[in-house]
C-alpha cells in the first residue's frame, strides 16, 4: 500500500472527521480512502459509461443485437449457452 502526507485545511479536516463519524470508519485515512472511492465511483464510471454507450451503439448499428419477444425466450437462450 502506498503511503501519503496530505495537507488539509481546517475545512476539510472537517469533512473528513465528519465522514469517518457517519461511515463508523476506525480513522481519517480509512475515510480519505472511502471519500476517494466515491469520487472514483463517481468521474470514472460516467467515462466508462460513456465509452459502453459508444460501444452499444456501434453494435446495434452493425446489426449484432438479436431481438426477442420476451425475457423467457432469452432465459431459454442463455440456459443452453
């Protein structure tokens, strides 16, 4: 695990006390690592999910989507994959 100093000011020392006491984490660096978690949750999976929708299109555009009539039927399908 890869160590840190970081600097706060007494604002986010605040956030980050206030975030361990709701999180009932055991210290500050726990909830710095949850806070970054979160926020890495948050930024990458908007990217990530913007590159999915990209990836998404171009498949139905290339016409490699199969229909079906309802969630049996792909039930079915799936079952003897």
């Amino acid at each position: 695990m890869t160590q840190v100093t970081v600097k706060l000011n007494k604002k986010l020392d605040k956030v980050v006390g206030i975030v361990k006491s709701i999180q009932d984490l055991p210290s500050k660096d726990k909830a710095i690592q949850y806070i970054i978690e979160e926020k890495e949750k948050d930024v990458l999976d908007k990217k990530l999910r913007k590159e999915y929708i990209n990836k998404i299109l171009k498949l139905d555009k290339n016409g490699e989507f199969k229909e079906y009539k309802n969630v049996e039927q792909l039930e079915e399908e799936i079952s003897n994959a």
